[in-house]
C-alpha cells in the first residue's frame, strides 16, 4: 500500500519545488527595491548624496538573502521530514 501513495507525492514535490523556485527571484529584487527606494526617499529629503540609497539596497539585499535562506531551509526540513516516515 505505501508504495501506491508514493508516485502522488512526487507532483505535489516537484510543484512546490518549481512554486518555490519563481518565487525566490521576486524575493530577491523587492529586497533590494523596497530597501533602494525607502534609501532613495530618504536621500531627497535629506539632500544628501545617494549614500542611504546604496545603504537601503544593501540591506535590502541582505534582507533578501536571509529570506531565501530561512524558506529553503524550511522547505528542506519539511522534505526530510516527509521523507524520514
């Protein structure tokens, strides 16, 4: 019987694997645009340099690349925990 119920998992797997994997590039860039432009209005009201544009986008992509990291790894620990039972 377990091995009947194997081949339906593997589409929901590879569904949330591609899901996944167009979603991270669109976590990616509005990191670093949200961070960007909140650094880009702050420059215009402070009449500074682009100092806190390049900031924001910095840590927006720093953001960014937390995010990424801490859904693959909970993405990762859910598969072991499918496949381990």
């Amino acid at each position: 019987m377990p091995e009947d119920l194997e081949p339906r998992k593997r589409p929901l797997t590879s569904l949330r694997q591609l899901s996944l994997a167009m979603e991270l590039p669109f976590v990616m860039v509005a990191g670093i645009v949200i961070g960007g432009g909140i650094g880009y209005f702050l420059d215009r009201w402070l009449h500074i340099s682009p100092a806190l544009t390049l900031t924001g986008g910095a840590l927006g992509f720093a953001w960014g690349m937390w995010d990424i990291l801490r859904r693959l790894s909970r993405e990762r620990n859910q598969e072991s925990g499918r496949g381990g039972g």
